[in-house]
C-alpha cells in the first residue's frame, strides 16, 4: 500500500516539493508539527531568546539580563543603575525605583534590589534614606553607609590623608594641621579600616593636635620621652637665655663714646638682621605649606615666638593649653624682671649705674627685637584656621587640638592675650611714639638722660630719621596682623604680606635710615629675601586665589601704579610751573675764598632789593640738581670771580648751562681773580680740578663747552662785567657792591660812631674780605637782639678806618664789649694785633 506522509516535525517547516523539513531561523521557534511556511515559525517573545534554528521553544533571559523586543538571539544585561530579580523579563528595574534615591549599581547584570548602592564619594545618612555626597575631608566607597560605620565588611565614610574625625562623631571631619599627623583611613573590597591619628597622637584630640601623654612633638611626629633625659634641654635653654640677657644688659648701656663707627656698624647690621629673621617667623602663622628646606626653617624659627616644642617641654611638664599660653605670655614680664635684678646688682658693683634710664635702655631693645614675637604670641589665639563643613569650626593653628571661639579653653587663651596684649605691646608702643614726639623737644633741652634712655629707639638710625624706629614697630605690627584679618585665603594672605613688603622696601630705599651705610645696602637686601621666601612658599603651594581677592588685588596694584604715575607728572609740571621757587639771582663762587662774601651778598640783595637770592654751594652734592636750578629756577647767574673759581667744575657747569640756555648772566671780578690764559683755555681740561671734566662729561657738558663759554665769560660776550677795584672789607663796600647788582640806588643805613661809648665793637682783618663778610653777616644777626639791652648798638671799626688805629683803641676803651673775627692772617695782622693787645 501506500506510506502516509510524517508530519513536518517541530522547530520546522515543510515547503512542497522540498523532502527535507527546513529548521525556523533563530530568534524563533514552532511549537508544533504540521509547519508548511516560514510564516509558520513564531518570533520568540519579549524575555526570551533563541540563538539557535530549529527550536521549538525559546530560552528565558535569566535574572540581571532582558530583552526588550520579540525575536531576538540573546539577552541583554541590565546597564548599570538597574537590576532584575526575576527570568524571562523584558525590561529592568531603575535603583531609582527600588532602592535609595541616587543609587545605582556596581556592576552591570544586577539581579537584586539589594544591590542598589549608593555610589563612589556618596554615602546614605542613617536620617535620609537618600545618597548624599561624602562628606568634606571624606572618601566614600560604593555603598557606604553611615549606619555600617565600625562594621565588619560593610563600607562607611573614612577620612582622608590630613583630614580625622573621632570616635564620638564619626562624620565631623576636622582639618589637620599637616597632613603627616592624620595619614586617614581607607576601604578595599567593601571592607574599611580607620587609622585617625599618627602614632603617638592624641586620637581624642581635634585634628591629631597633641602629642598623647608621654611623648613630644619633634617636626610633624610625636615621639616617646626617655626618661630623666630630655628635661635637659629645656634646662640647657632656661640657663642660656639667662646668660645671654645679663650679657646684653651689661653691653647695650656702655657708653656711646666709647664705642667706634665699627662697632655700631655691627651692632646695625645684627639688628638688621634679626629684624629679617623675626619678619620671616610671621610666616609660620600664615595659611601656606612649605616645602623643604623652608619646612626645617620655618620650624626653626618658630623658638622665636616662645614656642618651646624645640625643647621637649611636655617630657618636662604636663601642662594644657591655657597654662601654656599664660606661660609664654609671662616670659617678657619675667625677662625685665630679671633686668632689673641685674642692674641693681651692677649698681652694687659699678655705683655710677644709672638704674632707670639703663633699665628703659634695655628693656626697650629687648621689646624692639622681640617685638614680632610677643605680637605673634598675643595674637595667638585669633590666627585660626577653618575645618570643612557647614558649622564653621576653626582650630588654633599653634595648636590645632583648640577649637577657636567654641571652648572654654579657647576664651581663657583669649582673654589671656588681651591682657597680655594691654600690659606688654601696646604700651611699650604707645611710649616709642610718645618719645618720638618730643624727640625734638629734648634734643633741643639737651636731655642726654632721655637721649640714653631711649638710644634703644634713635641710635641705630640717623638724626634726621630719628621716627624710623616707630616705622619699623609698625611694619611689625602690620605683619603679624595679616594671617588674624586674612584667615583661609593663603593667596590673599601672601598677597597682603608681599604688599607690605614692598611698601617698605621702597621706603627704606628712599629714606636710607640706618647710621652705618652698608646697614641700608644690607637691609634692603635681606628685605628682597624676605620677599622672595615669601614667593617660593606661593610657588610650591600652589594657591588659588579667590575671584574676589583677584578682583580686589588688581583694582588696587592698578590704582596704585596709576596713582604714582599721575603723582610724579604732576609732581614735575608743578616744579616746572610754579612760580615759588623761582631765584631772582643764583650767585655762583668758591666756597674757599668767598663764601661769606657771597652769604653777606644774599642777606643784603634780600634785604635791600627783595630779591631771592641762590647759593650754589648750598647743593654741591647733586651736581644735576643745580644744573637743573641754573636752567629753570634762574633768572640772573652771578659769577662771583675770586682765585680759582673758575677752576670747579659746578662753577664750569653753571657757566655753560646758562650760556646755552640764554640766562642773563654777572660777572662780578674782585682783584684776586685771575683771568685764563689762552693757553689755560686750549688746556681747559687740566684747568679744571682734577676730576673736574670727567665729571661735567656726565652730565653732558663737553670739554670745548667750557672753552667756549669761558673765553665768552672773559671777553664779556652776552655778559655784563662788574669790576670791583679792591676787596670789600667794610659794609660801604658791599652795600655799594650790592646796588651795582640790583642796579638800584639804596640809602645806606646810618653807621653808628666807633666811639658810641657803651657800644658793641666788632673787630676784622682789614685786608680780608672774607673775614669783613664775616663780620657783616654776624652784625646782621646780631642786631635786632642786641637791640633790646644794647641801645647804644653795634660799631664795626672797618667802617671807620678814617679814624686810625689810635682811634680805634680808643673806641674799645669806652665799648661795653669787643668781639674779634679771627681769619687765617688775624695773628699776622698789625692792625688786628694792636686791637687785642
């Protein structure tokens, strides 16, 4: 018979004239026989796959994986922030449906609720079933929760390297001081360790600060004691420091006069010094991290501020933070004190010891030099800096374990340095400046006890910058309040500081304060490596500034520039401008052989003419500066030609000045002047005084200038000659001399007799001009107080030479006093010596 045809198996289907069953394509299926078309094969549904044909059902996607669409070859896995728990699903479950708000998933292909986490630098508070970023100062690992805190195999937050938080509250991060004091916990494979402190740090105290019982800072490590050891130490300090100040006491009061330029050279220059060295110590208190070898420095400086860490003092005393502030705030009372003991056992000794003055003598350069470090320990406790989070801790930081305003600990630090503050700093300040208000005064007393009481203040520096004491104190001053107004930002605080130091090295620049000249080379210099410390501390810690504190800063360096730009043009348009300093006569001469003469010209030219008159010898330093006054202060250049004027060369560069700027110009030649030959012009250069050319070729005067303008001086070419036939030795003279230059007529005053009885009587070389200018200038000045008990006056016998000497000898027999100029021939002078015999 005939065989009935199989059915077309499953999996499959069968198309006519093909014997063979063809399979279903993967990612479908057939679940029953009789298949006769490819339309006859179903696309596996959502959930499930097929990767292989000829299947008659489709594989579910196991939990983590889906598929989404029908007909697909596998599974996808659920991405990262969802899971599935269940098989043959479609679609995952969001963590943000299912777990706390913000987590996600570790891996991909999660299949549990459970394995919603928060992430990385998250954590889920135990009051907030949310994730919330780690806390500040944190590290948060996947799934840390608060509540798994101190928890085998669970995640929590732990602090960072630098960063520590205590037992009692495991989320308030507190900021250490240096990094190498908290080295922070860590977290690995879901498992958490926390180490706090460093080894042999307190772990209750806030940020690592203290050492625990037992064991002394050294650097940033705590080490252990050794026992009857390293109390040594600070016995070793205690006994040195108190032979040191008696040795101080005993060398700063010696006698000034006793003491050679040399010797006060040094004694600037270890002020100076030490100055530099108490500035640098500031820099501890800002907010910056120094690098090595500053780090070792900075450390070492810090015995400057009474730190006595250097010295183990915890291994020798248990004492807690506020005894230690009063402690250091009683070291300067303690040091005077101890003064004062010395002084009075000197005085057994040596009885001429002059307590009081040598007391304030000492104790002033003890506070001088020491003055940064008590400010620097007075203001402890107001130089904090701030711990991360949103309740504003800040922490001493001298002493990091001391919460600032938020402690008893901390108001009784404070209130000790307000008293300390009131009792040592202020006062002595407020006296400095009290001393250099009546500065003046004394000197003018001639006070040489407060002139010895307070050399502390004025001998290092010049008389004429007898305040720069008080500057410095003040500097000081601004200094150590940098890092108390400016807390947190370090740019701010380097930029503050920088500030200050540039205002007074540009004010010690100008000024030139210090009595030793190598002083203010030496300051100045050290000045710019204080400066540059403070550059390289920047540099290596790599601060940002604020947007605020950039603004600012460039507001005011920009102000500032155009401030001192606008001030110097203004300065130079005023001078050049202004009419008040502007000189009728400018009288060019030797000082050698007619400065009275040229004195006694200027009192008269004012007196008789109201004319201003200039002396050229009175800036003979600055050759520019008079050069400067001939061009356009000037109105009349007077040559005023005794023996060798002409040979200075300031003389050589007003000359030419004013021949080249068309100046009116008055050649006066007295009888001792002798004109250049023309050989001496050709030669003019070996005319001048040694030095003389090289020194006008500076300032742009050549060698044939002179020639020029010398010949044209000589000849009387765009000049006027004044001729003087014989010296002036009487007050006729000049007067007479006077209206030649003023081309006025004036009415000589009246000459008192030479016989006036009662009279004063002024006595001078007869042949000597200058010693009659001399003489005339003292009558000038004389007279309008001799006036008031001398109404008979005073009579210069050079004004009576018609009398003879026999008259007058008379003259002095009736004179109520005789007053002899001596000049260099006086003892030569047969007139002069009949008169005093």
């Amino acid at each position: 018979g005939t065989s009935m045809p199989l059915p077309c198996p499953l999996g499959h289907f069968c198309l006519a004239g093909n014997e063979l069953p063809t399979p279903c394509a993967n990612g479908t299926k057939r679940s029953e026989t009789g298949g006769s078309a490819p339309q006859d094969c179903a696309p596996c549904e959502p959930g499930s796959y097929n990767a292989l044909v000829g299947r008659s059902e489709c594989s579910p996607c196991p939990a983590g994986w889906f598929t989404a669409e029908a007909g697909q070859l596998e599974c996808s896995m659920c991405p990262r922030g969802s899971f599935t728990s269940n098989i043959g699903t479609s679609a995952c479950t969001s963590c943000e449906d299912a777990g706390p708000l913000g987590s996600t998933t570790e891996d991909i292909a999660s299949s549990d609720a459970s394995d919603c986490q928060c992430p990385g630098e998250t954590y889920m508070p135990v009051a907030d079933k949310s994730c919330q970023p780690c806390p500040e100062g944190m590290s948060c690992a996947f799934g840390s929760k608060e509540q798994s805190i101190g928890e085998v195999g669970k995640a929590w937050p732990v602090a960072r390297r630098g960063f520590m938080t205590r037992t009692s509250a495991p989320l308030l991060v507190f900021k250490c001081l240096l990094e190498e004091h908290c080295p922070g916990g860590s977290c690995q494979d879901g498992a958490c360790s926390v180490q706090t402190c460093a080894a042999h740090r307190d772990t209750n105290a806030v940020a690592c600060g203290r050492c625990v019982a037992g064991a002394y800072q050294s650097g940033s490590e705590c080490l252990l004691c050794e026992v009857g050891l390293d109390s040594l130490p600070l016995v070793f300090v205690i006994v040195s420091v108190l032979v040191l100040l008696s040795a101080v006491t005993l060398a700063i009061n010696r006698d000034m006069i006793h003491q050679t330029r040399w010797a006060v050279g040094v004694m600037v220059s270890l002020a100076c010094l030490f100055a530099a060295i108490q500035t640098t110590s500031v820099y501890l208190a800002l907010n910056m991290k120094w690098m090595e070898p500053l780090a070792s420095l900075m450390k070492a400086l810090s015995i400057l501020t009474f730190d006595l860490s250097h010295v183990k003092k915890e291994c020798s005393m248990s004492i807690d933070p506020v005894s230690q502030q009063l402690a250091r705030q009683l070291i300067p009372p303690i040091f005077l004190t101890y003064i004062a003991l010395v002084l009075v056992v000197k005085r057994r000794f040596a009885p001429v010891t002059h307590l009081a003055p040598e007391f304030l003598n000492t104790a002033g350069t003890i506070l001088m030099n020491f003055f940064v470090s008590i400010c620097i320990s007075v203001f402890d406790p107001l130089v904090c800096y701030a711990h991360p989070g949103v309740r504003g801790y800040t922490s001493m930081r001298s002493d990091p374990s001391v919460l600032c305003f938020n402690s008893r600990e901390h108001t009784a630090m404070l209130v000790i340095g307000i008293a300390a503050c009131v009792l040592t700093p202020l006062p002595f300040l407020s006296t400095a400046i009290f001393a250099v208000w009546k500065y003046p005064r004394y000197v003018a007393m001639h006070d040489i006890a407060f002139m010895k009481a307070f050399r502390f203040l004025f001998f290092r520096f010049e008389p004429s910058a007898y305040f720069f004491g008080v500057a410095l104190l003040l500097r000081n001053l601004l200094i150590c309040l940098v890092p108390v107004m400016i807390r947190n930002d370090a740019a701010a605080q380097i930029l503050a500081a920088a500030a200050l130091m540039i205002v007074w090295i540009v004010s010690q620049c100008l000024l030139r304060p210090w009595r030793n000249s190598a002083a203010n080379t030496l300051d100045g210099a050290m000045s710019g490596c204080i400066l540059l410390v403070l550059v390289c501390g920047a540099v290596g810690g790599a601060y940002t500034a604020s947007e605020i504190t950039t603004q600012a800063t460039s507001v005011f360096v920009l102000v500032a520039f155009l401030s001192m730009w606008f001030v110097l043009i203004a300065w130079n348009l005023f001078k050049q401008l202004s009419k008040s300093d502007v000189y009728d006569m400018l009288i060019c001469h030797n000082k050698a052989g007619g400065a009275a003469q040229a004195k006694l010209i200027k009192l008269l030219v004012a007196e008789q003419g109201g004319q201003r008159v200039f002396l050229d010898s009175d800036e003979l330093q600055q050759l520019d500066n008079l050069l400067d006054t001939v061009k356009a202060k000037v109105r009349n250049l007077v040559v005023y030609l005794t023996h060798e004027t002409l040979t200075r060369p300031w003389c050589a560069g007003e000359v030419v000045t004013a021949m080249k700027t068309g100046k009116r110009i008055t050649v006066v030649l007295t009888p001792s002047f002798m004109a250049p030959t023309s050989e001496q012009l050709e030669m003019v250069d070996a005319y001048l005084e040694v030095g003389g050319a090289d020194l006008l070729v500076q300032y742009g005067i050549a060698v044939g200038d002179v020639r020029d303008s010398y010949a044209q001086l000589v000849a009387a070419q765009g000049c006027v000659h004044i001729r003087v036939e014989r010296d002036p030795t009487n007050t006729r003279h000049f007067q007479h001399l006077v209206d030649r230059l003023i081309q006025k007529q004036t009415k000589s005053a009246a000459v008192p007799d030479a016989a006036s009885p009662g009279c004063l009587v002024i006595s001078a070389d007869p042949c000597d001009a200058e010693a009659a200018a001399a003489a005339c200038i003292l009558i000038s000045r004389a007279k309008p107080s001799v006036a008031s008990f001398l109404k008979e006056g005073v009579s210069f016998l050079s004004d009576h030479m018609d009398m003879g000497i026999v008259g007058h000898c008379l003259a002095i027999t009736v004179a109520r006093a005789l007053v002899v100029i001596l000049s260099t021939d006086t003892l030569s002078s047969r007139h002069q010596l009949e008169i005093i015999a």
